[in-house]
C-alpha cells in the first residue's frame, strides 16, 4: 500500500478507534535517525479550557534528512506533526475531527530534484512546532498525548536511495513518549 494512502487511512476522521489499534511505533532507522517529544503548556486543565503543546523533532547522533515541513501533517497529508488526546484505554478523546486525501500525479521531478523539497538536521539539531488543542473531553479524568512526526512524502523511497542522503532519510513515523494530561 502507498506510504501516503496507509497514513492517510490512519488519521481518517470515520475511524478514530480503528486508528488508535492500528498505530505503528517507529523502529529500526527512523527511530535512530530522530526522536520525538512533546511538551504541553501544563498538565492538568480545566474542562473548557484549551491546552498549548509544543512538539520538537531532534535528529540524532549521525543527523537526519526529513521533509523541510515542521507543521500539521494533516495540512500536507505527506510530512509534519500529529498530536492527539486518547483515554488510557487508547480511545480517542478528543471531539475536533481532521482528516485529509489527495492525489498525485506523475511522474515528475527526478529524485535527485525532489531532494531540495528536504532539509538535513545536523546531529542534535532540532524544530519545533507549538499548536493548541481546544476541544478537549467534557468528562473529568486522566488521558494522554499522543504525537509523532510523519514522514511519508511523495517518492521519499526514491529520495532515500540517493547515494548522497547516505541512508540518513526518516521514512515513516517517529513517534514521542505519550505523556498524561489530567482534566479536572
């Protein structure tokens, strides 16, 4: 299955308690290559109130290319930043639903073209992206972020594979430590 229809189908809006069961964690290179965490403005809200979350992606010790995105993946479907709210029982919490799709033609550019829509994080190096969930569960109770950085562009295997990338592209999913948010 396409890279991009596989994650697509995973944030669909119609399916949010499919999604949660069919979540991947990153293993094996994207998970060397870069790690992910998140910070929320605090950690206990108040029902009715909006909850800040600052999410970095840091590349690791042999630095890491990634889609020059550091957004919301739904905004682009192909790259950027997912957080959620789920209970602990990993039922999604939250009321906003999003989804996206799109189609893509081809052929197009050459891989090596493609390369220039990518940025190298030299080791350590980080970016970040701050968003705020709004709509938030009613019922009072202990819950958890959920977020991860997706990296599944248009061709990006192609890409990868270019001697110069020197295996160091993030293919997939590079998810965070899921951290507890309680809601008073």
């Amino acid at each position: 299955m396409n890279l991009v229809l596989f994650a697509a189908l995973l944030h669909a809006t119609a399916l949010p308690q499919l999604v949660l069961q069919c979540r991947v964690e990153s293993t094996g290179p994207a998970k060397s290559l870069a790690t992910v965490t998140t910070k929320p403005d605090r950690y206990t809200v108040r029902h009715g109130e909006a909850l800040g979350i600052t999410l970095t992606i840091k590349a690791g010790v042999r630095g890491a290319y990634l889609p020059n995105y550091f957004a919301a993946w739904v905004d682009t479907c192909q790259a950027g930043f997912s957080v959620d709210l789920v209970t602990l029982d990993n039922v999604h919490a939250s009321t906003d639903v999003h989804g996206c799709a799109g189609s893509i033609l081809g052929p197009g550019p050459s891989a090596k073209e493609l390369l220039k829509e990518y940025i190298f994080l030299r080791p350590g190096e980080e970016r970040s992206w701050h968003t705020t969930l709004s709509d938030l569960p009613k019922s009072p109770g202990n819950y958890k972020l959920e977020a991860e950085y997706l990296s599944a562009k248009y061709r990006i295997d192609e890409v990868a594979s270019l001697p110069e990338v020197h295996n160091l592209m993030v293919v997939g999913r590079v998810a965070a430590q899921p951290v507890p948010i309680r809601i008073r």
